[in-house]
C-alpha cells in the first residue's frame, strides 16, 4: 500500500485547506483512513478517521466541527477538509490506513504534507 498526501500550504488564520490522501496497491477500503498531525517537538496528535466499511468517523478534540474527513471511493482517496485553521494547526498531516485513535491501529504510513497557519 502507498499513501500519498497532498494539498498542504500556507494559509492565513481563518482560511481553509483540502488534504488528500491517495491510495495505491492493496485498497484501503475494508479498512479505514486516519489523519495524525505532528508539530515540531510535539507528540504525533490523532487528528481524524473514517471507517470505510461502516462510514464511521472519528476525530480528536481539538480540530472537532472544523475538520472533516471524507472519501471518494471510486479514486480511493480520502480528503481532510481543515476550515476556520488556527496557528495551532500547523504541522506536518499524515494519512495512514487503519481505524481508530492511537496509531497503533494504523499500518502504513504516508510521508506527510506541511500545513503552515499564519497569524
């Protein structure tokens, strides 16, 4: 499986960015999609994940009714809709394929996009 993120930047608090994570070789589906975020000299924080099987999500405390993830079968690919960014976002975004809140859930990695939040 390989995992490709896109769609980081820099943006200006207040604005909105789309990350997509693009899945190769053996599907996703069946399993699931999750979103992690690590800062510089911060732990790796659980951010969001859709279950493709049930579409179930789940998503961490601090990006709660700003984010969304969600997924567009046909492209196997799964998005992570960040509105209303905070300068406490910034952080390098990865996808991995799995389900649930610890990384431990989560089996393949991609290598990560760079989200930068201006204040």
């Amino acid at each position: 499986v390989q995992l490709v993120e896109s769609g980081g930047g820099l943006v200006e608090a207040g604005g909105y960015l789309r990350l997509s994570c693009a899945a190769s070789g053996r599907t996703v589906s069946g399993y699931g999609t999750g979103w992690f975020r690590q800062a510089p000299g911060k732990e790796r924080e659980f951010v969001a994940s859709l279950s493709w099987s049930s579409g179930r999500t789940l998503y961490g405390d601090s990006v709660k009714g700003r984010f969304t993830i969600s997924r567009d079968n046909a492209k196997n690919t799964v998005y992570l809709q960040m509105n209303s960014l905070k300068p406490e976002d910034t952080a390098v975004y990865y996808c991995a394929r799995g389900y649930g809140l610890g990384s431990s859930a989560y089996d393949y990695w991609g290598q990560g996009t760079q989200v930068t939040v201006s204040s």
